[in-house]
C-alpha cells in the first residue's frame, strides 16, 4: 500500500515527507520511496516555534494555537507531497515542542485531523507517549525501524542520524532486537544553527555545506570546556533535546565561545557534534564496522569529514542507507512505524528507551479504518 511517512525535527527547517511502498516482508517491510519533499515552515510559524521553545517559555494559549497551526501546516504539506496519489495512510511525528525524557514527559504538537481531511486517510501520531507510559524516554524511535531494515548477517553496521540532535544505532551482526544499542548522542545540527544565527543576526539558519566551519579552526579549550558536559558521560537509557542543547548551552559557555570569531565558533561546535559521535560509535562497535550516516548535517562536509578523521579504521559512508535514502530516512520510518500502529504491534526497544516493556505506538484519527485494518491484515497474511 501507499504511506506518507512525515517528520519535523529539532532544526525547525519544515516538514520532511516521504511518499512510499510498504508491504511486510519476512520479519520487516518491502520499502520504496516514490517522492520526498522538504516543505519550510512559513516564517510566522517559524518565529512563533522560536519564541516558544527553550530556553524561552509560552502560554498554554500559544501551545494550543501552535497545535492547529502545524496540524494545517502538515496538511498543506501533505497535499504538495502526494499531488493527485490516493494514500493509504499517514504517520505523522508532528513538532517536538517539550522532551524531558528522564521524566518520561514529550509533546509532540500538530493537530492531526486537518491532515486528515486534507489527505482522505488515516492517520497514525503521537508515536512517543505510549512508551513514556511505561516509564520510558519515548526516544529514540528510528532503532526500531533501523532494526527491521538494516540489520545483517555479514556485518556491524551504525547507523548515525545528524538531526538537530544527533543519535546512534548499533546493529551488531545478526542481532535480535534485544541486542540493538542506541541513545542520543547529543547535538548535531542545532549548537551550530543556533551559533549561527545568532552571530549573523537571523541572516543564515544554519552553516550550509559547513562551509563556515571549513573556513575556521577548532579552539582546544573551547572543545574541552563543552565536553565536560555530564550528558556525555551518562549511560543510556538516556535522549535529549532542544532543553539541554539549545541556546541556553551556547550561553552557559559564552564566555569561551564569544571570544571566537563566527568561523572559529562553528568549527569549534561542528568538531563537538563530530567528537561526541565518534566516542559513542567508538564505544559501541569495532573497527571494520560499516557507519552510515544520515540526515541533514550528513552534507555538512566539516562534520562529516571530521568524523571520518575520528573513526579511521571504520567505513563510514553518507549518501543513504541502503533502501532508506539519508534525507528521507526519518520520514520513511514514520510510515514504518505507522504501519506498526495499524498491525499493533509494539515497535519500541525497551533497552533504548529505559521502558518497563513493549508498547504498541501511535494513536489513531481514522478515516475508512475498517476498510484500511482489513487490508493490512489481508498483507500481513499473505
């Protein structure tokens, strides 16, 4: 059937959504990507995320008008994605407005039901509350679907994503899901958007191609000072965010930081997010491993290049990962995960997520519900 697998990260860049083919094959999905788009948020609602989000604070006003208003920004999204293609379903992360994963709480905002009725189908979200039931983190998600679909007989393979927050996904060869080792690593892309546009005045979102980075040299001190941060030393169970490596991190070490120029600084802050991934891929698998980066800091070439510096001894690669092209990777797995949702099966790993056991993910706003379970059943029986 067709799905429309749609994600917004912690960057605030847009929707990503991800047109696909998903039948169950073996243990996993047959998977094919037919289109993906990358829709940005209109600046209103961009400047509105920004002023809500930690380290600032809103209204439970604001809250519930950012609901609607990325519920329709999905559904317009949703619509230039599939063009005239009838769907079969969504699967929609929605925005992260909150996470305290220690705490088990996380909001997800986006009102699905304007989705719904834009698109004709139903729609699976709110993937993470189930598992922050059961006294998990909620986060992160996509080893399950790593799981499923990249594991193999003859390898190791990492998969790392470069999202605003960067994590980690460990499939030694031939594992169970029980043997999966993933967390979040900590920042990728959001320390140096933050620094970045905080520098140039709103002028530049984010380092583009990490050319900036390029341009400077990474300060020893600086780097140390940042890596001193206790969540790098914590042992997993553990998932961040925007709360914890948001600006508010870049303030809590203004004093080395302002002293740097803007192409020193994001250097400095590329060379963390390389450094920080390094030693959990390091301290995870062996050399030899394949690691398959993915995501948007996979074309920032100051990460990407640093990384390879830091893992010499393993293949790590960039361009996608295998069935799951590196952009649409995310978005791919909500549909994945949605499709879960509607077979009810549990799609969490409570090894990753610190939760008290399996949970079945998502909620559900339906659209023909009977029409799209019977045939879900009809392919998970073929």
């Amino acid at each position: 059937m067709k799905a429309l697998g749609m994600m917004s990260g912690t960057s605030l860049d847009g929707i990503d959504a991800a047109l696909v083919d998903i039948a169950p094959a073996g243990t996993g999905y047959a998977l094919a990507l037919l289109s993906f788009v990358t829709i940005p948020y209109e600046t209103p609602l961009s400047e509105r995320l920004r002023s809500v989000l930690p380290p600032h604070s809103g209204s439970i006003a604001l809250a519930a008008e950012l609901a609607r208003d990325l519920g329709e920004a999905y559904a317009r999204a949703a619509v230039a994605a599939v063009g005239e293609t009838a769907v079969d379903y969504v699967a929609m992360h929605g925005q992260t407005l909150f996470h305290d994963g220690t705490r088990g709480i996380t909001l997800q905002s986006g009102l699905p039901y304007a989705l719904r009725d834009a698109i004709r189908a139903t729609v699976c979200f709110d993937f993470r509350s189930a598992d922050c039931a059961l006294g998990g983190h909620g986060a992160p998600l996509m080893p399950y679907v790593d799981a499923l679909l990249l594991r193999s007989a003859t390898e190791d393979v990492v998969a790392v994503n470069l999202g605003g927050i960067a994590n980690l996904t460990f499939l030694p060869r031939g594992a169970a899901l029980r043997d999966v080792i993933a967390y979040d690593t900590g920042p990728g892309n959001m320390l140096i958007d933050s620094f970045v546009f905080a520098r140039t005045q709103g002028s530049a979102a984010f380092d583009e191609g990490g050319r900036t980075a390029l341009a400077g040299n990474v300060d020893a001190a600086a780097l140390q000072e940042m890596l001193s941060d206790p969540y790098f030393a914590m042992l997993p169970p553990k998932s961040t965010g925007r709360e914890r490596f948001g600006a508010q991190f870049l303030q809590a070490h203004r004093e080395v930081l302002d002293r740097l120029s803007l192409e020193d600084g994001a250097a400095t802050l590329s060379a963390l997010t390389a450094e920080t991934v390094a030693r959990a891929v390091r301290g995870a698998a062996s050399p030899g491993a394949r690691v398959v980066v993915s995501g948007g800091g996979a074309h920032n070439r100051a990460v990407v290049d640093s990384l390879k510096e830091r893992l010499a001894g393993y293949g790590v690669e960039e361009t996608g990962i295998m069935q799951l092209p590196g952009d649409a990777k995310e978005a791919m797995g909500f549909a994945v995960l949605g499709y879960e949702t509607l077979r009810e099966r549990p799609a969490n790993l409570p090894q990753v997520t610190g939760a008290r056991g399996p949970a079945v993910l998502g909620a559900i706003a339906p659209y023909r519900l009977a029409e799209l379970l019977a045939r879900v059943r009809s392919e998970c029986t073929a």
